[in-house]
C-alpha cells in the first residue's frame, strides 16, 4: 500500500466507486492511472482488489497531504474539527469498504452511497459527523454526482463545519472522468 501511495502524485490519479467487474466477466488491465489519461473507447474494468487498492492509495496520499496543509488561519474549533476528520478519513480507507456502483460497472464515477448501504469517503465522513439520515437524503438525489455540483444547504454546512474546504472535499472525493 505504501508503495501504491508513493506512486500518486499531487492528487493526480482518480477515484470512485469501485468497479465490480467479476459481474461484468473482464480483467483488471492497470491499478492507477493519471487523471490526464484520456481513453479513445471504453477501457477495461479494474478487478475489485485492484480497485480497492487504487481507492486505499488515493486516500492514503490525500490524508497525508491534508494532515500536512498549514491550519493557523483557521479558527480552534474548526482545526479540531479537521482533526476529527482526518481521523476518520484514516479509519474509514483502512478497513477497505468501498462502494461498488452497479449501476455504472464500466464507468468510474462517484458513489456516494451503492445499493447495499457502503458509502465513500465523503459519505463516511458525513455519516459520521452529522448521521446517516443526511448521506441517504444526498444518495437519493445526488448518488453519482460531483461533490462540487452538489448544492444543497445542507451539505454546504456540512463542508463548513467539517474543518475542510469543498476543494479538500473534491480532492477526497478524487477526480473521476
């Protein structure tokens, strides 16, 4: 795995729903890749394992950048806050439970909660910070949506509180295509 996180590089590589690709029958053909990396046809779907350590990668390198990011301008209860956060973004890409969007086998994209009730990482963090009941209301109107395009009040006072900013939110969510 560390090896897997040396290898991203300024938050470059993308992220979403993990692929379930022994529904679809195809084989894994890489593990990351830039997100500059534009495919000409539909390209093959990673393995789950592939994808799940690609996921564990990218949000074992966004934690470390983000535990790095200066925070004096920010005020006490927010860098707590962040403190918080940052420790369950840890506990949730370390035990490896990623959504799987079966809706969407082929194509990476977000998934903010799959149909068997596994969030990502952004609705980790929002579960357990302000309840399931929230991630469940933004999953019925918003499941495959950029956490940027989302623009519900709710979820804009989740960002405030949470001690991140929506950039930090999109660099967790990761930078699908």
């Amino acid at each position: 795995m560390v090896i897997l996180a040396g290898l991203v590089a300024g938050g470059l590589f993308s992220t979403g729903c993990q692929q379930n690709s022994a529904a679809e029958g195809t084989a894994a053909s890489f593990l990351i890749r830039p997100v500059s990396y534009k495919p000409a046809a539909v390209e093959p779907v990673l393995s789950v394992a592939d994808e799940h350590a690609r996921i564990a990668a990218h949000l074992q390198y966004t934690e470390d950048v983000l535990r790095h990011k200066g925070t004096r301008g920010m005020p006490s209860h927010l860098r707590r806050r962040r403190y918080r956060t940052l420790k369950l973004l840890h506990a949730y890409w370390t035990t490896g439970l990623f959504p799987i969007d079966t809706e969407h086998p082929a194509r990476r994209r977000p998934c903010l909660m799959d149909r068997d009730g596994r969030v990502c990482a952004i609705g980790y963090l929002i579960e357990q910070t302000a309840g399931h009941e929230l991630v469940e209301q933004l999953s019925q109107r918003h499941r495959n949506d950029r956490i940027e395009t989302i623009k519900t009040p709710e979820l804009l006072h989740w960002v405030q509180m949470s001690g991140l900013t929506m950039e930090e939110c999109v660099m967790i969510q990761g930078l699908d295509r």
